[in-house]
C-alpha cells in the first residue's frame, strides 16, 4: 500500500483551501465553480468529484479577522498533519484522509447535490483523531489562554450532537466524514486503553514492595522516560509488548 502514500496531503489541501478564499475575495462566486453538482459532473466538470473538499464556505468579504482565522486555521492544520503522519506514517494519513472524502464523495452522489462544509467535516474528522490520540496536547487560544485539546474536541462533539438532533440532514454530511474515525481510530484507542487496563492489574498484583523505588513501571522504548519523569506523559502498550510513550508512539502500517 506505499503506493497511495501521500506524505502531507492534508497540507496540500489546506494550502488549497487558502487559495480558494482567496479566490472567493476577489470573485465571490468561485464556490460555484467548485462544489459538487451531479449533473455537471456529468456533463463534463469532473473536477468538482476534488475541489469541493476545499470550495471555500463563508467569510466572503474580505477582512482582517478572515485573515486571522485562516492563519489559526493553517498552522492547526499543519500540526494536525505533522502530528498525525509521526504516529502513523504517512500511508495509513493518506487512506484516513481518503476514506473520508470516498464516503462524502458517495453521499453527494446518492444525494445528487453537494453539502455544503465537507472541508470543515474534513478538518474536524481529522482535528478528532488528533484530539484522541494526543488529548494533552495544549493550544493557546488568542495566544493566551492554554486549553488542553480534548476540552476543545469535547465542545465540537457537543455542537455537533446538538446539530444533529436539531438538524438531523446534517449526519449525512458528518457520518461519512467521521466513518474512518469511527472505524480506526476509536478501536485502537479501546485496545490501547485496554492494554493499560491489564497492565495496571498485573502491577497491583505484583508485590511492588520487594522492588527498589528506583525501579519504574513503564518505560518508552525510544526516549527512555518513565511515569517518574516531570513531563505528564501518557504511556500505550503495542500488540507486540514494547512500551511507548504517547510522544513517540510508532507509526502503525
């Protein structure tokens, strides 16, 4: 599968979608060119089957905060994609991005129009697999105030659920977005979870009192640190027993 490889696609899209607001600026109608329309995909206009994970959605005037939400925007997509590409590896990063725009692409075609907001789905599909698998990881909201992310997933989840049951339309745009994280991410976590489950048992069980203090109980296989460390430090077990820490988890094929 190294040949669907795509090492920072998300960014390539992101970059895309820079261009399209801008384009949206000077011509407010470029959305049209480029969202999904069956019947002229039909007719010819292939191209929207691509562009409209990155049509531009809002912000049509343009405007300092425009400016200033697409640069937020820009550098937590990059950090998504760079993030995500360490602990995977670029293959299975290109198939995740994939899958989701395979099943919005399917939803569209059934529909026959395009939703509006499959780039945001897209963006939010992949800022919750970031979210799971580093939730300590902290943004600084206005360059001021840290907020761990998965407080931020956690209020996206709840819009999203409050959309849904007000909007019910609305999950024909966000279950195909979410499929692969439903699908990869999540069973992996339960898994991970699971094995720290196990282990913290096989620790109460042991008779720690016969072992130094100096002896820690978990250990990254790359960095060497242990829970005895300063840093707050999340540990996962592989299916093959190593130890990892959440910072230097492998990538997985």
């Amino acid at each position: 599968m190294e040949w669907i490889s795509f090492p920072g696609l998300f960014k390539y899209l992101t970059f895309l979608g820079v261009i399209g607001y801008a384009c949206q600026w000077a011509r407010p109608d470029i959305a049209d060119l480029l969202d999904f329309d069956r019947g002229k995909i039909f007719a010819g206009e292939v191209w929207r089957i691509f562009t409209f994970i990155f049509a531009p959605m809002g912000l049509q005037s343009f405007s300092a905060w425009g400016v200033f939400m697409l640069y937020i925007l820009v550098q937590l997509s990059f950090l998504i994609s760079d993030s995500l590409e360490n602990a995977w590896g670029a293959t299975r990063t290109t198939l995740y991005i994939f899958a989701a725009w395979a099943g919005m692409l399917a939803v569209n075609f059934i529909l026959g129009f395009g939703l509006p907001g499959g780039g945001s789905m897209l963006f939010t599909s992949m800022f919750f697999a970031f979210a799971t698998l580093f939730p300590k990881y902290e943004l600084l909201i206005f360059f001021l105030i840290p907020v761990q992310v998965r407080i931020l997933a956690g209020i996206t989840a709840v819009i999203m659920l409050i959309n849904a049951v007000t909007h019910p339309f609305t999950l024909f745009l966000v279950l195909p977005a979410m499929l692969p994280y439903f699908l990869w991410v999540l069973p992996d976590v339960i898994h991970g979870r699971k094995s720290l489950v196990k282990a913290a048992s096989r620790r109460r069980k042991f008779n720690v009192s016969k072992l130094p203090e100096s002896v820690p109980f978990h250990k990254c296989e790359v960095c060497q640190r242990t829970e005895r460390d300063p840093a707050d430090l999340e540990f996962f077990v592989t299916p093959d027993g190593k130890e990892y820490c959440s910072e230097h988890l492998p990538p997985q094929s």
